[in-house]
C-alpha cells in the first residue's frame, strides 16, 4: 500500500520581491485571515502536552534504525553526550502531516545526505508524529505548536 505524506524541509524565495497585485485580492498562497494580526505566542503558551510530543533528535549516524540523541531546550547534559558541535551548522529537519504514523523514507535519505554534504554539521529531526498523525485539518493545526517548540529551541541553542 502506498504511503504518502507531506513534509517541509526548505524555504526557496526568489532573488527578488514578488510583485503585488494592484486589486490587493488575497492569492490562493496568502496566509489565513487573522494569522498576522494575531499576537505571537511565547514559549509559555504552549501546553506541556503538546509540547512533549515535539522532539528534537540529533542524528549522528546515517543509518536509519539508529536512534538519535534527543535533545531537550534547558538541558544541556544531551549536548555534550550526544556531541552537539556548537560551532558547526546545524540543520533541523521538519517533517509534515503523515498518515502512516511513520516517518517517511524520504527523510532518512536526506539526513545521509546531509551528513554526508556537510561532515561537521548537526542534524537535528524535528519529530512530531503524535500531532502529524491525525485528520488532515487537525494537524494543520498543530503545526503552530510545532512552530513555537522549534523557536524555543532556537532560542535556548543561541
């Protein structure tokens, strides 16, 4: 049975602004009503729920079966036992909305990729299954959660 699901790894923007339309119509792209009006959300509005099932795992070998390092924003322990180089890229890997409960092939590919591209880079997979794997909808929804447990952890890295 085929299995597909939908992932985000890269923003592409163009080497120059895109032109406005002269009606300031919406475009089948722009974001929903009330998005950028909306306050942005702190770490802290975030429940500890969902925010448990957002995991970062920093991968070290290239084989798919191996299972990481997770990492935890304030726990610094991690770091230094998993090798988190602090002056090297790191990369995080986001993967989207599945319905198998399992993380895509697609994705194992590309951490040997990148791994293999950038020898001293840290890769870090973004995993949040337990919120992508649910009604379509539903977890358009929780991406905002994910947004928010990536921000932190953004910030607790800097």
């Amino acid at each position: 049975m085929p299995v597909s699901g939908v992932g985000l790894v890269l923003l592409i923007s163009p080497p120059h602004p895109l032109p406005r339309r002269r009606d300031h119509t919406r475009t089948p792209w722009a974001l929903p009503p009330g998005w950028r009006e909306s306050e942005p959300h702190k770490s802290g509005d975030v429940p500890a729920v969902a925010r448990d099932t957002v995991r970062f795992n920093l991968r070290s070998s290239k084989d798919p079966d191996h299972e990481g390092c997770y990492l935890s924003p304030g726990h610094s322990q991690p770091l230094d036992d998993c090798g988190f180089n602090m002056t090297a890229r790191t990369f995080f890997i986001i993967h989207g909305w599945t319905m198998s409960g399992l993380l895509e092939g697609w994705l194992h590919k590309l951490v040997a990729a990148l791994q293999t591209r950038e020898k001293d880079a840290n890769v870090v997979v973004v995993d949040w299954l337990p919120l992508a794997h649910q009604l379509y909808t539903d977890a358009v929804n929780n991406t905002r959660v994910v947004g928010q447990s990536v921000a932190r952890m953004l910030d607790w890295l800097q």
